[in-house]
C-alpha cells in the first residue's frame, strides 16, 4: 500500500513537471454559397474552419437565413460574400455583422464595374453570376487571398502559394472550356436556360444565352415569355434546353411543351449547375467540377 502511495505521489510530480502544447482553435470563416465556400477552402487551406451556409442545390437569391444560421453568422471569425445583390435576403443580417465590425469579404469589392453586366430591364442592378467567366473568377481568388493575408499575415506565404496553384488550375479550366464550345456548330451555340445567369459564360465563350427569367429567379417566367422562346427555339431549331439544378425545372418543362406544339421537338440537354455546385458525394462539389460537368453537358447536346 505505501509503494502504491508513492508511485502515485511521483506521477502527480511528473504530470505537474511536463507541460503539454495548447493549441488554438482555428478561426471560423463562414462562406455564402458553395462556390465561394470552395474557393476559400482553396486559398484558406488548414489555417480556418471553413462552413458553408448554404448546402448543394439551394438558390442564394431565395436563401433564407434561419435563426441557426444568423448564430453562426454572429460567431464565426470571419464572413465571405458575393455581394452584388447575390445574396439580397441576407442584407440587414450583413449590415449588422458590419455594425459589430465583424471581418468580412465582398467579393463586389473585387471587381471592375466596367467588367460586369447589367440587368437588361434595370441597367443599376449588375449581375452577380461573375463565376461563369473563369478569368472574373481568378480575379476573385486573387481578392480572397488578399484579404486572407490582410486578416491574418502569419499565413500570407500559404495563402500566395495556394493562389498560385489555384490560378493555373483556372487557367487550365479557360483552355478547356474554349476548345469545348469549338466543337459545337457556330449556328448552334444558343444556350437556353431556365434563368439568366449565364450571360458572363457567353460573353466569355462566344455562346447565345436565352433565359426565361431574369438574373434573379425570384420572378416567375410568364406565358408570354415561354411563348415568345418557343417560337425562337423553333425557327432556329434548337436541339436542346437546360434545366437548372437550383431552380425548378416546370418553366423549362413548359417551353419543351410549347415547342412541340409549334411542331419542332427540342430536348431537355441535361442539368446545369448555376447558382450552385453539385454535391461531394458525386465530386462535384468544387467549382472546378462544376464549370467541368456545365460545358460537358452543354456540347453533348448541342453539337
């Protein structure tokens, strides 16, 4: 019993001698949507806990934030948005962070005015589906990282060097995507969506784009607009249309009908990711994937 005592007193010695390493939780960034919660996995690496707010398949410019996700909005280190009216609903929950002087990164902020495009019915309002153009994208990458390294300058090496890497991957991606659309016939490069959010794609790629709503799919798309496509797509006999993976499909659904009452049959050319990527579970959950699998699916039907 005393060697049982003694042994016991030593160990409370050496516990008490040694000191053990504390390490620091890692800062938390919470991301709007998947394509920025993606981008900032990239350049962020291990140095933050990265959370998306808005999962695989949902629309930021419906999103709703619940009271779970004003919490974790209020908690987290760090807030990275789109801006550009992306994510309207959001807008007095992100002037209030503002107001508790929370750090946060508008991707706005990134951006050429004279780079971007306008709703065609209201020229003050841009459209926010800047990462449909892969060089408006690498240019907000190169913003993130920026601020990245401005809010913590311990990792502004990794951030640089993630960069790097990230922008050559773009690269890539921008050669891809251009020796794709070659394929297509020139008189077929007419992308007919759902909405209008692929408008900086065809500017970039040299591709029509015909969307049944506008650049938010808050509006329904009315009669007179499916009629007025319908006729389009029949006179230029158009092979395909897209569904959108976010947004429902009755309005695409509805033009298919209205073409083949005018005597012309136009295919449903697949899903296209747009204002959200895909999900891990079928590796398309980054937007490398995503911009992969749209141009894919796209010259698959139309050529």
């Amino acid at each position: 019993m005393k060697r049982c005592f003694v042994l016991f007193a030593i160990l409370c010695v050496l516990c008490t001698a040694v000191s053990f390493p504390v390490y620091a939780a890692q800062p938390t960034a919470i991301a709007s949507t998947t394509m920025l919660t993606d981008l900032t996995k990239v350049i962020a690496g291990d140095t933050l806990e990265v959370i998306g707010l808005m999962g695989p398949g949902l629309d930021p410019h419906v999103y709703e934030a619940s009271a779970g996700d004003v919490h974790k909005l209020q908690k987290a280190d760090l807030v990275l948005v789109h801006g550009l009216h992306l994510e309207g609903r959001l807008g007095n929950i992100l002037a209030n962070l503002e107001k508790m002087n929370k750090k946060i990164i508008v991707l706005e902020d990134a951006l050429d005015p004279a780079r971007l495009l306008t709703d065609e019915e209201n020229p003050s309002i841009y459209d926010p589906h800047v990462w449909f153009d892969v060089n408006l994208w690498a240019d907000c990458a190169k913003y993130v990282a920026e601020q990245l390294g401005r809010f913590y300058p311990e990792h502004q090496a990794l951030y640089s060097a993630n960069l790097d890497a990230y922008l050559a991957e773009l690269a890539t991606l921008d050669v891809y995507i251009k020796e794709a659309v070659e394929k297509i016939p020139e008189q077929s490069r007419v992308l007919v969506t759902a909405h209008d959010a692929f408008r900086y794609f065809g500017r970039a790629y040299g591709i029509e784009v015909k969307g049944l709503q506008g650049i938010s799919t808050e509006a329904e798309a009315g009669t007179a607009g499916i009629s007025d496509m319908a006729k389009l797509i029949a006179e230029r006999q158009i092979k395909a249309i897209f569904v959108e993976t976010s947004v429902s499909d009755k309005s695409i659904k509805a033009l298919q009908e209205a073409v083949h009452s005018l005597g012309f049959e136009t295919n449903i050319g697949g899903g296209l990711f747009s204002d959200s990527t895909g999900d891990a579970a079928h590796g398309q959950d980054t937007y490398l994937a995503m911009l992969r699998h749209n141009i894919d699916t796209i010259v698959s039907a139309l050529q």
